[in-house]
C-alpha cells in the first residue's frame, strides 16, 4: 500500500484537516496538514497525541477476539475530531476535521479508498 497515495487521497475528502499514517509506535510516516492549515498543538503535543492515538488502537486491538477487528474509531474534542482508521496490522490512518463536519461521510470515503488500495 502507497501511504503517501492514501494521504493525498484523502485530503481530497471533505474539509480534511490533517491525513496521516501512524506506526505501532506513534510516529508519523506519512502525510500531514493540508496546505495552508496547522495543528492546535504544538510540535512535541502533536507527538504526544499521536502516540496516544496509535497506543489507543493497539489497546483496543485486545478485546478484537471477542468484538471483531475494530472498522475506525472517533474522539471529538472541542475544536477538532480525530478519526482512528487501521490499514494494516501496524499502521493506522489517523485524520482531523473540524467539529462540524460529517464523520460518517469522510469514513466511507476512507473506506472507499481503502477498497481500491
């Protein structure tokens, strides 16, 4: 899979803050904000929340034998939605919207995308 492809197909989603992809560990691999935008956060609380994203979806992979594989998940702050997708057994797609857009459209066109990988 071309994580760069992902990313900047995905940026092409409705009103797409940031696409990116996410090791096991956290650290970014791919992708970025969309030109012209920034985080709310600074660069080392930007690294914090990464990890803390990719450590959600790694404790979360610890019940998939009683629930199934998680699909995607949402947290939904203030000022931005974060949207937690896996693409593979170490990297998750990790995408930020304003609170106002519509989470369910920008996951099946995720999905969508993903189908076509």
């Amino acid at each position: 899979m071309n994580f760069d492809e992902l990313c900047n197909s995905v940026m092409k989603i409705e009103d797409i803050r940031f696409a990116g992809i996410l090791d096991k560990n956290g650290e970014l691999v791919s992708g970025g904000y969309k030109d012209g935008l920034s985080s709310h956060l600074q660069s080392d609380e930007s690294k914090m929340s990464f990890h803390y994203a990719s450590k959600s979806w790694e404790s979360r992979k610890n019940l998939s034998h009683r629930v199934g594989k998680e699909k995607f998940s949402i947290v939904e702050f203030e000022k931005v939605k974060q949207i937690s997708v896996p693409v593979d057994s170490n990297n998750i797609l990790l995408i930020s919207v304003e609170p106002s857009v519509n989470h369910d459209q920008v996951v099946k066109g995720v999905f969508s995308l993903l189908e076509k990988q």
